[in-house]
C-alpha cells in the first residue's frame, strides 16, 4: 500500500442557503492517523466527512490532499487516495455482493476497462475480511442491515485508498459485529492507512481511537487524544451533559451534578 499523503481542510465552510453546515474548520489528517470524528446529531459530522471525500465543494477555504487543492483532482484521482463509506447504504438494487464489491476497483482498471487477476484477488481479500465469503453470490436486498454495512465497507477496502473516511460505520451493526470492525479498523491501521470514523459510541472511541475531534453546530471545538477530549469540558458543552468520572466514568444529565 503507498503512503497515505495528507489530507487537511484550511478554514472550511459549507453554507446552504445561509446557514452554515460547517464553519471555519481547520484539520489535518496526517499519515497513518486514527482518528474518532465526534459530535451530537447535527454537528456537521457527515458533511465534514463529504467535504473530505471530495462529493461536497467548500463556500469558503480550501481542502488539499498532500500538495493539491482537492477541487483540482478529478474523481478517479481522489477515488485512488480517499475511500468513503456513507451512514446509509442502497437496498433496492439487485446487485450481487461480489458485483458491489467489484465497484471499489474501478478507480483502477485500465483502458478497456477490464479486470485484471490483482483486480479479483483484492475483491475476493475485502469481502473476506469483512467476513461475507459465503454471501458473494447473494443480492444486497436479501442482507440485513448490518450485512449490508459490511458489502460497502468490502467495497471500500476493495478500492485500495490509504485513507478511509467512514460515516457512523457500526449504526447497523450487533455488538460483536461493531467489535469485529473496530478491531479491523485497528488492523488497518496499524498497516499505515489513514483512518476518520463517525463515532456515536464513546466508549468505542475510547478503546480504539487514539485521536478524537469534536465537532459542534458546525464547528470543531476541540481536537487531541481521544480521553481528553470525551472527558473534557467541551464534550460536556456540545452534548449538554456532565461527565462523572471514578471509578469508570458516565454521562449524567447537565443539572445533575
């Protein structure tokens, strides 16, 4: 796998019809980071995410991968560096899990478009390591919820990017599945790739994100170690809730201590 180069937002905003989906944010995502994306609903997560992947253009600053503006690379050029799963996922299509799967290595294919044999086995490794290789031959609307996150998480992987950008990728899934996918994830990790993740767990967080930035109406209100920042003030401000801590920490309503 090549390094992954940096990818960075430098004052990013996203406005809509004058409200401000995301305002002013300034990130970096350096090689090999892990990095918890936190934030109550609303917070401007999935579009910070979007903006990264390149499928949401900034109103104002700039978004760079390594040393280019990210609005001069064409689609199949981020597709290379960046791969993106979104929070939701298509069910009617009759498409088979391989055949979905097969969708993450177009970034790749040559002139004619053909697949090669490297092409196959990259397939046939993603949907193996999401744990789906009894279910290549099935068709997407015939999976679970949480069945179908893993397709487009294979889908993902199958595309090669050194930088994953996840959007809430357990909200489907049971309680072994989701510790499943961490554990990949920190796989992942720990061969070099570049990981962001939407997380709604914060004991999950925790555990496997070393680094965590919190966002708050559109705003990144903090950014460092990840137990810093779940058991700092400004998590308390951005979810309206009181941290108690020892033994073990939990979460209490803001008037309540």
């Amino acid at each position: 796998m090549i390094t992954p180069p940096d990818l960075r937002t430098r004052h990013a905003t996203v406005r809509v019809e004058n409200q401000a989906l995301l305002d002013d944010v300034t990130l970096t995502l350096p090689p090999g980071s892990m990095t918890a994306l936190l934030g109550p609903n609303g917070a401007g997560k999935t579009t910070l995410i979007r903006v990264l992947a390149g499928l949401l253009p900034v109103s104002d600053g700039e978004v760079e991968l390594g040393d280019r503006l990210l609005g001069e690379l064409s689609r199949t050029a981020i597709a290379r560096q960046c791969a993106y799963l979104p929070q939701q996922t298509a069910t009617r299509f009759e498409m088979r899990v391989e055949d979905v799967v097969t969708l993450g290595r177009y970034p790749h294919l040559n002139t004619w478009g053909a697949l090669s044999r490297d092409d196959h086995a990259r397939v046939a490794w993603a949907i193996e390591r999401v744990g789906l290789t009894s279910f290549r031959h099935r068709t997407l609307p015939t999976l679970s919820g949480g069945e179908r996150q893993r397709v487009f998480l294979a889908r993902a992987l199958a595309q090669e990017a050194p930088i994953l950008l996840l959007d809430e990728p357990t909200s489907s899934l049971d309680i072994g599945r989701q510790l499943e996918l961490m554990t990949l994830l920190t796989e992942l990790h720990a061969e070099g790739q570049t990981i962001l993740a939407a997380v709604h767990d914060l004991q999950s967080a925790l555990e496997f994100f070393p680094r965590a930035v919190l966002l708050h109406e559109g705003r990144l209100i903090d950014d460092g170690p990840t137990e810093t920042v779940v058991l700092g003030p400004a998590l308390e401000t951005a979810f309206s809730v009181r941290v108690h801590t020892g033994p073990g920490f939990r979460f209490l309503p803001s008037d309540s201590l």
